[in-house]
C-alpha cells in the first residue's frame, strides 16, 4: 500500500473524498450502510487513512492531520444526520436545494356561479322560515307527472321534453322541481314552508339560452288560508332581498297543470341601455319564474285535504336568474369550466 501514501496525492485524495461526502444523498438504509462500511468501519477508508498517517514525513504531518481530522469529523456528522432523516421519515435534503425560498403561492378556487346564486335564494328564504328539501334526480312518472296534474297522454307533458331511462317507461330524468313538491306534501303535514334547489334534466337542442341540464330551486307553502295576496308579497319580498330594495314586479296570467290560478313573475329591469333593450325585448319587464295556487288535484293526489288547506309554489330557474345578475349572455358558459370564465367570479365569492 506505501505507494498510496505519497504525500501530494494523498492531499488530493482527502479532498476529494471530504467532496464525496459533502455531496452524498441516499435513498434508503442500504445507502446508508454502504457509506458507513466505504469511509467509517473498521476496514473503511478513514481508518486506512489513520494507519497511513503514521507513514507520513513529519514536516507534513502537522498539514495532513488536520485535513484528516475534518474528514473524519464530516464523515461522523453527515453519517449521523443522514441516519436521523431516515428515522423521522424525511427524505434527505439535497445541499443544493434551498429551502428558504417561497413556494409558488397555490391558486385558491372559487365557488361556481350557479353554486354562488343557489346559496343565496335560498338562504333569503330561510330567514322567513322555509326548510331546503330535495329529492331524486331520477323520478317516476307520479311525482314528475300525474300527481301534478299532468294526466296520461296531455298534451301538457309535451311543454316538458323529457329524457326516460330505457327499459322503464314509468322512469324518467326529472324535467323540473316541482317533484320534490310532491314528496314533501307525501311524506310532512302542513303547515309547509320549503324551498327544493336541485338539477332538472330537458331534451332540449343546446343553445346560448337552452341547455339540457340547468338548476332550478323550487319553493311550497301550505297552511290554513294560504291566499294569493300572500304569495304576492313573499315573492315581493324575494324580489327586493335579490334583486334591490326598489325592485317592482308584476304577475301575468300563465298556465301550468299543477297551478291555479297560475302566473309569471317579471321584475322591473329599466330600459336605460342598449343592454336592457335587447335583454327585455324592448319592454323593460323580464320574467323570473314561474308560480301559482296550488291546485286542489295535486293537494289532494298528496293526501292533504284541499277544503282546509290551500297553498302556494313558485319555480325560478338557477342559471337564468344567475345569467341575469351577472350579465352573462351565453348559458353554455355555466357548463364549461373554463377557468377564465370562473376566475371571474372570485370577488363576488
Ligand atoms: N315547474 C315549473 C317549470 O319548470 C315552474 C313552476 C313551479 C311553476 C311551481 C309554478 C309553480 O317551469
């Protein structure tokens, strides 16, 4: 072995080996016994270079010594640390990295519109008593249809283009909210106060103002002498708390099977900007949603007496109502997830 212990390379070797060690990054506890049998075990290198140090003439001896000594001691020290990374599970830093510098700040979502407009129709109507129920997105023909008056073969079904589920005519995507209605005056005794946000379903062609997937939130009140005064002015109420404190609103007759009388709620828009004249049609007035009486028939189908009770319902679709308060012009946006769309709404979060 004498010949390794030329003065000159050994100097080169001890630094070479103190570069080893400082840039040594293991992986497991293989890794790391093998570096403890290369430089620290008896037979390792330090040791080795021990023994040499007595060969080693004495001018030098002072020079080389020192080396050794902190070769030994980063050999014990890395050694040491190395170990205790392993123990607590931590993976062994790699000396190039800095860890002192911030991260990429993580991007924080947002609530999606649709979501943002849901939650406050219908946390305005749980501050006058209403309850949120819900109920199945797939239906049967009785709580989507024939116990709201729709019977077998009306043309009215057809207002509704409706998806079945194959192999069960009686099965279908539910076109609107009003079955949750249904089993809510099935399964509670009046007096009633709920409101149904959910997902309605239409076979309808996919446009900027049709979709066949969209929200809508439903609302049902049945008491003793429930009158359509008093449908007007919760519906006022609601107008005001969404739409302003100013906001007017007029009903105009309409027809639905499960209502009567029945009606269409519009609020007073303006028609101040080419916006609003295009939006309106030129009237100033927009339509809302969608309400009425309930109908004796469908009391009755539920199994509440019509003589004692009566009550009102409304309907409003999600994304309309959503389309209207952020001026959205293109429903389709609402299904995309495009992300420059919903950065958008971070704000209003
Ligand atoms: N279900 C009706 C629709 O989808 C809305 C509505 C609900 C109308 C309740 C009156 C009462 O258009």
């Amino acid at each position: 072995m004498r010949g390794l212990f030329y003065f000159w390379p050994m100097l080169k070797k001890l630094e070479e080996y103190e570069k080893q060690i400082q840039e040594l990054v293991i992986a497991s506890k293989e890794d790391l016994e093998n570096f403890r049998l290369q430089f620290l075990s008896k037979k390792g290198i330090i040791p080795k270079l021990f023994t040499a140090f007595r060969d080693v003439p004495n001018e030098q001896k002072k020079e080389f010594g020192q080396k050794l000594n902190v070769l030994k001691n980063l050999a014990e020290t890395k050694f040491k640390d190395l170990q205790s990374g392993l123990k607590s599970g931590g993976a062994t830093v790699d000396p190039n990295i800095d860890l002192t510098v911030p991260p990429f700040p993580t991007e924080i979502g947002t609530r999606h519109p649709v979501n943002m407009v849901r939650r406050e129709i219908v946390s305005i109507f749980e501050r006058i008593g209403f309850s949120v129920s819900e109920g199945p997105e797939i239906e049967d023909d009785w709580h989507n249809f024939s116990a709201l008056n729709f019977p077998p073969e009306h043309p009215a079904r057809d207002m509704q283009d409706t998806f079945f589920v194959a192999k069960d005519p009686d099965m279908a995507l539910r076109t609107h909210t009003s079955s949750v209605q249904v089993r809510v005056m099935e399964n509670q005794k009046p007096p009633i106060r709920t409101i149904s946000p959910g997902r309605v379903f239409r076979n309808e062609a996919i446009s900027a103002r049709a979709h066949c997937i969209f929200h809508q939130v439903e609302g049902l009140y049945i008491d003793k002498n429930v009158s359509f005064a008093d449908m007007k002015d919760t519906l006022l109420y609601f107008a005001r708390e969404f739409y302003g404190p100013e906001t007017k609103i007029r009903l105009r007759p309409s027809y639905f099977p499960f209502t009567e009388p029945s009606a269409e709620m519009d609020v007073y828009w303006g028609l101040e900007t080419e916006a609003d004249y295009r939006i309106t049609k030129g009237t100033g007035w927009l339509e809302v949603l969608g309400c009425g009486m309930v109908d004796p028939n469908v009391l009755k189908s539920c199994g509440i007496d019509p003589e004692v009770y009566s009550g009102f319902a409304f309907g409003m679709g999600i994304e309309r109502t959503a389309m209207l308060k952020y001026q959205v012009k293109d429903l389709r946006l609402f299904f995309e997830n495009d992300k420059r769309f919903l950065d958008q709404f971070k704000s209003a979060y």
